[in-house]
C-alpha cells in the first residue's frame, strides 16, 4: 500500500524530480568546467605565470591573505600646501647619474628608510612580489661590476643590435663601469615569480614585474627626497649570475639594478630634455 502511495507520488511529482536532476547535473558540469579552465589561466601581462600551478580541490582553496573585515581608511601624510608642485620639482631634479663620490657615503639608515617607502608600493593581491638586496661590501660590488662588465662587453661588440650602440652614443656609455664599485650602494630589485604559503605550497604572485616596477618608481623619488643620487641599470644577460653571487632563489629574477650614492664632484649628464605636459597628456 505504502509502496503503491510512494511510486504514485514519484509519478505525480516527476517534472520536479527531472528538474532538480537537470540543475544538479548542471551545476556539477559548470563547476568542473570552471576548474578545468582555471588550470590554463593566463593572465595579460603575466608571461611566467605558472600554467601548470597545481590546483587544489576549487572547494578548499584558501585566500593568500588572511580575510578579515576592512578598516577605516585614513588619510596619510601630504606635502600641502603645493604638495604636486613640490613633488614635480624634487622629481624633476633626479638624473641618472654615472659618476659616485666613492668617499662619502651614506647612511645606511636612510637606505633603510628608501626601502621601506618603496615596500608601500601596490601589488597584485598584495603579495609585496620583490626583494631589495643592498651591497655595501667593496668585494661583493666588485663582483658584480665584473659579472655586468663581462656581458657589456659581449653587448655592445656583438650580442646588441648596431642601432642600440647607435641610439646609446649620446649617453656616452659603453661597457666599462666604474660606478658599480664606485658607488657606496648598489641594489638590485628583484621580482619574486612566485612565493611560498605559510604552508609552504606555492603562491602565485600576480603582476610581479609590474608590481616591483612601481615600488621601483617610489624606491627613485625617495632616494631623490634624501638627496641621493642614482643610476637605473638592467643588466643585460647577467641576470642569472648575479642571482646566484647573492645567493637569491630561484623564485627571483634580477629586474633592475641600482647604483645609489653622492653625485662625484666633477660629474656630468647628457643634455637632455623632456618632454611637456602636452606631449605625454591627452585630456578627454
Ligand atoms: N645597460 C647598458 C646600456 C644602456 C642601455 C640603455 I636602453 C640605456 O638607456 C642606457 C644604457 C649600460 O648601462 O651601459
């Protein structure tokens, strides 16, 4: 009798069963395609970007960061009154420049203080994807000065395009660099591809090129704000070899290098100008 009830009841409700079959299976499906696609995930920019990142189960995947409730935004410190102005014309007065006062060095403190402004940088996800290695030891720049100096050489006499040495002449450049032993402080930028959780599974870190170019750009006008001077480089094909002379893991690659320090007395830059506000501004 029971049975006869429960089947009638089967009958009488089978739209609604079929129905909620059909949305099961769909959703089943949707989430195993999502999870599929995730797997060949590329994102615009992000060329390293590790396609074959081991994916966990979609259900226990767990935020790099820790989710809590958003705080209050305050308002940080400002240069006002005139504080763009004020900031164009500390900007407008750096110059990469060539030649160090070996002798005047300065304080580490300040160095630190650079360092700590250019950690405020925004980042993918804030994953903080860079490392900032200070060389002070005269050995240790030495070394790098011979590694940078050995593939200069390379670059400029066959490895580079003849229209690159062409387009460098006016900056008087060329292979030899004194200020990589000269200058008190060199520090090379890296780009963390990747890092490890708390867990130690790995942590995509997304836009780490873009990232650690920002922090750079704040790293230069701090530097400038201290009245230091400096140097941008991004030594070409000794990458590799500097990563390993600092002993740096794999996860970094070597983005830029910096030569920090007083401007020697007698230095010289290239006559250069730049442009105006209507040449690098469209206004909609
Ligand atoms: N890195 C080399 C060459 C060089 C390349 C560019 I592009 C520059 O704007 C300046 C230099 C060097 O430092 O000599």
């Amino acid at each position: 009798m029971e049975e006869l009830f429960n089947s009638s009841k089967l009958l009488k409700h089978w739209p609604s069963i079929l129905l909620g079959l059909l949305l099961a299976l769909t959703f089943k499906y949707i989430k195993e395609y999502r999870r599929k696609r995730s797997k060949n995930v590329k994102l615009a920019g992000e060329e390293d970007i590790a396609v074959d990142f081991p994916l966990e189960d979609p259900d226990a995947l767990q935020p790099a960061l820790e989710e809590k409730p958003h705080v209050p935004f305050v308002q940080g410190e400002n240069l006002n009154p005139d504080g763009a102005r004020r900031f164009y014309e500390l900007a407008r007065g750096r110059r990469s420049v060539r030649a160090f006062n070996a002798e005047r060095k300065p304080p580490i403190n300040i160095i630190e203080d650079c360092i700590r402004a250019a950690g405020t940088a925004p980042s993918g996800a804030h994953t903080e994807p860079w490392t900032f290695c200070v060389v002070q030891q005269l050995a240790v720049k030495q070394a790098v000065r011979q590694l940078v100096e050995q593939e200069e050489h390379i670059n400029y006499s066959t490895r580079m395009h003849a229209q690159w040495v062409t387009d460098l002449r006016p900056l008087q450049t060329n292979a030899i660099k004194p200020y990589l032993s000269d200058a008190p402080y060199l520090i090379l930028i890296f780009k963390q591809t990747y890092g490890t959780t708390a867990q130690g599974r790995k942590k995509l870190h997304y836009y780490h090129e873009i990232s650690t170019s920002i922090a750079c750009g704040v790293l230069l006008c701090a530097l400038q704000a201290a009245g230091l001077s400096s140097l941008v480089t991004t030594p070409l094909n000794c990458g590799p070899a500097l990563r390993r002379l600092l002993e740096r893991p794999a996860n970094e690659k070597l983005l830029i290098l910096l030569a920090v320090g007083y401007a020697a007395e007698d230095c010289k830059v290239p006559d250069l100008q730049r442009k105006c506000l209507q040449d690098i501004m469209v206004k909609y």
